[in-house]
C-alpha cells in the first residue's frame, strides 16, 4: 500500500516538474529570443496558458479543487522565481543591445539610418507589447 502511494507520489512530482521545465524552457527561449537576439516575436500560440497546463494536469492525475489551487500557487511561485533569477540582467542586456545598435549604425549610409531607426522602434514596440502580454499570460 505505502508503495503504491510513494509511486503514485513520485509519478506527479515527476509530471509537475516535467510541466515547469517545459513552460520555463519556453519562458527562456522568448527570453533569449526577445532580449538577448533582439528577434521579433512570432506570433504563435504553441505553449499551453497557465490555466490549459492546470487543466490537462488535473484530469491527467484528478487533481481536487486545493490541489489545483496549490498546483496554481507552486507555478506563480517558480515564475516568480524565474523572473527574479533574471531581472538583474535586464540592464546588461539592454546595453549590450544598444551597443549592437551602435556598431549597426556604424556601418548604415546617412540615408539607412532613419530606416534603421524606424525598423528598431517598431521591433522595440513589438516587444513592449509581448512583454505585456507574457506578463497577462503569467498572471492568468
């Protein structure tokens, strides 16, 4: 009896550790794709919403209602974490950026450069708005 528990135990640790390395691997990549590249964001809905991973993990394990609000509670825990890990490089990344501009600009003619600038707001624009709307996404 104490097995079956212990097994069926480790069997949902194990998937709600799968799920957040899933959804911090996503996080991560936008991350990367967003800040670091400078890459605009493709506008796909690949990754479950919060509420679509606590969905489908409490009909896979059927999960009762105070456990998906601790399933809930852990996720905004460890994306809170997540996000604190890295908001310290928030202003490196930013200055490596303009400094990627910098030199970009170096190498444009008097007549790219408006061009160049207008480009670089709308992509700055764009992730004004991704970064609010992960930011919905998150807190939903």
């Amino acid at each position: 009896m104490e097995t079956t528990k212990a097994r069926r135990e480790a069997a949902v640790l194990f998937f709600i550790v799968f799920v957040l390395g899933a959804l911090f691997g996503a996080v991560g990549v936008h991350v990367w794709a967003q800040r670091v590249s400078g890459e605009p964001a493709v506008a796909t809905n690949v990754h479950p919403h919060r509420e679509q991973m606590i969905d489908s993990f409490s009909q896979q394990v059927q999960l009762t209602a105070e456990q998906r609000r601790q399933l809930a509670a852990i996720m905004d825990d460890t994306v809170a974490k997540w996000t604190m890990l890295y908001a310290p490089l928030d202003a490196q990344r930013e200055a490596i950026r303009q400094q990627g501009r910098d030199r970009i600009r170096a190498i444009l003619t008097p007549e790219q450069v408006p061009k160049f600038e207008d480009y670089m707001r709308r992509v700055d624009e764009q992730r004004k708005k991704d970064a609010a709307a992960s930011a919905a996404t998150a807190s939903h």
